[in-house]
C-alpha cells in the first residue's frame, strides 16, 4: 500500500507541480490502483510513474473543480487505447455523469471496457472483503467529499508450527482451526481453534480529503488513520484568504490530524505562490501543531506500512 | 508570423509528443496568438513558451476527437485565473457548445471575459480588415475541418523620396496620395496617386487541417499557400491502416501540398510508433513527391516570411 502523488498544485497547473491527483497503489492488496482526482495532464503524469492505467479499478472525484476533473476524459479513453479491458468505476458529487457523458459522446469515444459512474452521497460508498470507502462532505462552497478508505483486518495467521508439534498434519481440519473452531482430532483430542490463531493483521486506514476550509467532517473521516492527506492551500498568515476561498492553511490541516489522532499528515494542494523552499514554510508551520507532517511533491510516494 | 507547435503526437500523449495543437503567432501582425487544436495538456506546453494565454484571440477546433479537444476547458479556466480580460471565440465543428458549456458548468468555472463558441460550417468563418478565415469538411469519419487562413494584401508603401523630389511636403495630401486618388496641388499641379504607390505586399497563406484521409478539400485550402501543416499519422507501407482509420500517410499529404502548388509542408500528427529517428522516414517518403517538406515536433516553430 502506497499513496504516489501525480499532482500536487492548486488550481492551475505549474511547471513544479500539476493540478490535483493522487494514486493509491494496492498492488499487493488487490492487484489495482485507485485514483484520487484527476486534474488536466494525470496521464501524462502516469507515463512517467509505473502506474499501468488498466490496472485502475476505482477513480474517487472529490469534486468537481477543474482542477480536480478536466483529466479524467482523456485518462478514460487511453484506458482502452491502452487495451484497458477491465471494469472502471468513478465516483464523485452529482454532475460527474453529465460532464462524462458528453466529453466521451462529442469526442466519439468508445470503451472496451465497462465504465460505471457513481453520482455519490454520504456515507458508505464502497464495500468488498477487503475494504471499505466512507464518503463525508466538507466545506468547499461547491460540494466537495472526503474519502475514509478502511482496510479491513486480516484474520491471524495459523500457528502451523504449534499444531505440528502436537503432531496435527496438514489438512481440511487447518483450515478449520484457522476459523478459531473447536475440532476433535481422530484420536479423541479436543482443539480450541482460538489457541491455534495469531492476533489479527490490523487494517489500514488511508484518509484523502478534497478542498475544505478547516471542519468537523475531515476530523471523523480521519479518525485513527494512518495517514491522512489534507490541503494546504495557503500558510498561516493568509488565514483570511483561506476562509474567503474555502480552503485550509498548512495549521488548519495539522488541526484536524491532531485531533483525529491520526498517526501521519501528507500536505497537499499547495499554491504557487509558494515555490520551492518557500512550501517548507507550510510544512514547519503543520508541524508545530502536528509533528509528523510531511509535504506532497509530484511523483513523491509515501508507502504505509502495517501496524 | 509563426507556427509553435505545442503538441504533435497522435490519439494519446507520449512523452516525446503530446496530442494536438499549434498556435499561429500574430503577435507582429495583431498582437495576437490564434491556436489551431487544444488536446490534453496544452495550458501545460504553453507554460514552456512565450505564448501569453490572455493574448489567445481566437482557438479553431479542427474535429472534436478527444486528442484535439480535451484541453479546452482547462485553458479557459486558466486565462480567466491568469486575468484574461478580453474576448476569446472559439470555432469549430457542432457540439463543441455542449461539451464546453457542460465542462464549464459543472466545474463552477466562471470566467472574466467574454467568450464565444462558433459552431461552424464550410465557408468563411472569420473575416476582418486583415485576414480571412474559410473552413471546409475533410475525410475523417467525424466531421473534421481544414483552415485556410488568408492575410489580406497590404497598400504599396507612399513612395515619400518621389514626393519629395517634387516638393510635396507632407500633410493629410499623403493620405489620398497612398489611396491612389489623383490630387491636384496648390500651384495647379495634377498627380495621379498611383505613380507614388509601391507595389502592393502579398498577404500569406496558411492552410492548417485537421486529421483527414487524403482529399480534394485539403488540396483547396491549401492552393498556393506559403504553408500548409498536414498530418501524417503513418508512413507508406501503412496505406491500408492509413485508410481504414480516416488518416493519411505522408505521401499523402506531400500529395495534397504537391497538387495544391504549396511552398512548404509540415507533418504533424505523428503516430508514437514512429518514434526518434523512425520519424525521419516520414520526411523521406514525402520528400519525394513535395521536397520542402519538414517534420514538426513539439516547440519547434517555423516563422512564415512574407513574400
Ligand atoms: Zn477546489
Ligand atoms: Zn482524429
């Protein structure tokens, strides 16, 4: 599991970093990607990350700011020029179909691939054996959502070694016990399955938010995580101009991973106006609030380990 | 007058060129930059010249496919943002209303000038006291325009030394004399304007298409023009492909420009599997049939010289 940012920027695209997309790799957990926006160029940025686009399986928008959207067209119809055959499914605020629909209808566009798009609301948005999404709106002006994706946690692993030294052999009954059941060995032998077992691999929680100005929803959607991904738009001292435009200083994110008690804080969205060494300035300006605080840069990865 | 291109490539972008657009600069001629195509990432490319998006006048969309249209709307957020403040209209083939009415709508882009969409048929255009615009169909499946974009002759210079030389000092008088009226001088004397009036300068002529199969169309907007730029998605030995996808080869379009007596030829739209050196044997192939033939890349500008 491992988030790599292909846009860091806010609302229009520099040569240091491009308009809003991050991808959440869970290659490992499921063999697929998940995107997080998708402003103007994430293709162009992917051709120089190993993100394969047919392996993307869900494409979260958060809302529908320019910046956060005008790729998705393009990215879909490379998906299948790129022999994408698979099932995509993006999910954002109400309007996504429309722009869909008639980008990839005036265009021509036609998909080798099913495509399903998901006008979505609060709440839980996505549910398999493995993960779930939590969607929760925040304070843009425009509708914008906060994702909340939860691994779910992996069931202990077996203790092969204790059931082999009680002479147990390899069989349908390991995985009995590996279910915590209670079995009769053929000798008569009564096993808690429960002693057999390993404490649960605990899931992760990954939290990416859209533009928000400083709120409640985020501190919830972050609640516990492992690493949250706020913007920070602006520094503290332009916490006005935040406000006017819906948006969040570097201390207002730090705010809302301090009291979530969320373990990581990952700054994104950042302003040109602040080049170079200058974003540092954010990153200080987080910590003093939230000392794990990191910035988001294109084409950074940060991998988020178990436990 | 030049042509920079700032995207190449053909149906996705690849590192080495990005989907289509070229922007003839007008700066000399009206201080301004009209692009042809805006696919995918072009604000992006713009960002490494010294095109100034606000002095963006006028975007002709050739055909609405995706790799030529995609860009547009981020590009007119991105004027707007960077205080474009004078009027933009854009042309081009019917639907381009729906596509960016919709983009713009549901991204909330509200922009601080004034924009118009033209959705097109054959003819002329565009057409004020310097140049003429005239669009017609190509061959492409979709509807696909050419342009052929004319400069209006310039007046012959006032040949002022020959006044001079006769004592006729200036004052409005020069005014009738450029016109070529005749005039008749306070001590009697009768001129006829005309003999005081260099030759009149040619206007140029520029041709740039969309993707089309060869046609006769192309080889009218092309007629006699200083430059036509031509695509070339493939080389000879894919005449069949060529075909069947709505494209040309490059003898193709050194045909066009050959049968069109053109001046020169620039191949664009240049599929990635000709890529580097690969590329040069398009330039071979139509070097054949029209020998000023070059081959376009991205940024890479050709300035159009009167005469
Ligand atoms: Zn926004
Ligand atoms: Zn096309």
């Amino acid at each position: 599991m491992e988030l790599l940012f292909l846009g860091t920027g806010a609302g229009v695209p520099a040569k240091e970093r491009n308009v809003s997309s991050v991808a959440l790799q869970l290659l490992g957990e499921r063999g697929a990607t998940w995107l997080f926006d998708c402003g103007e160029a994430t293709q162009h940025q992917i051709l120089h990350t190993a993100i394969r686009p047919r392996r993307i399986e869900h494409i979260f928008i958060t809302h529908l700011h320019g910046d956060h959207l005008f790729g998705l067209p393009g990215l879909l119809g490379s998906r299948s020029f790129q022999s994408g055959e698979t099932p995509l499914t993006v999910f954002g605020p109400s309007g996504l179909r429309a722009f869909v629909e008639t980008a990839l209808a005036v265009s021509g566009t036609k998909l080798r691939y099913e495509l399903n798009i998901v006008e979505i609301d609060e709440g839980v948005i996505f549910d398999d054996d493995r993960f779930t999404v939590i969607a929760k709106r925040l304070d843009h002006g425009m509708t914008s959502y906060g994702f909340r994706v939860v691994e779910k946690d992996l069931p202990g692993p077996l203790l092969v070694e204790r059931l082999q030294a009680l002479g147990v052999r390899p069989g349908p009954i390991y995985q009995e016990i590996k279910q915590g059941k209670t079995v009769v060995l053929a000798d008569g032998t009564v096993l808690d399955g429960r002693e057999f077992v390993g404490p649960p691999q605990k899931g992760r929680i990954v939290a990416v938010l859209g533009d928000t100005r400083f709120c409640e929803a985020a501190i919830e959607l972050a609640r516990d995580a492992d690493v949250i991904v706020h913007e920070a738009t602006f520094a503290a001292a332009e916490q006005r101009l935040a406000h006017d435009y819906f948006h969040s200083t570097a201390t207002d994110a730090a705010e809302v991973a301090r009291r979530a008690g969320a373990k990581r804080l990952i700054l994104t969205h950042i302003s040109s106006r602040y080049q170079g060494a200058a974003a540092l300035q954010l990153v200080a300006e987080a910590r003093s609030v939230f000392p794990n605080t990191e910035l988001a840069a294109d084409f950074a990865s940060f991998s988020i380990p178990r436990g």
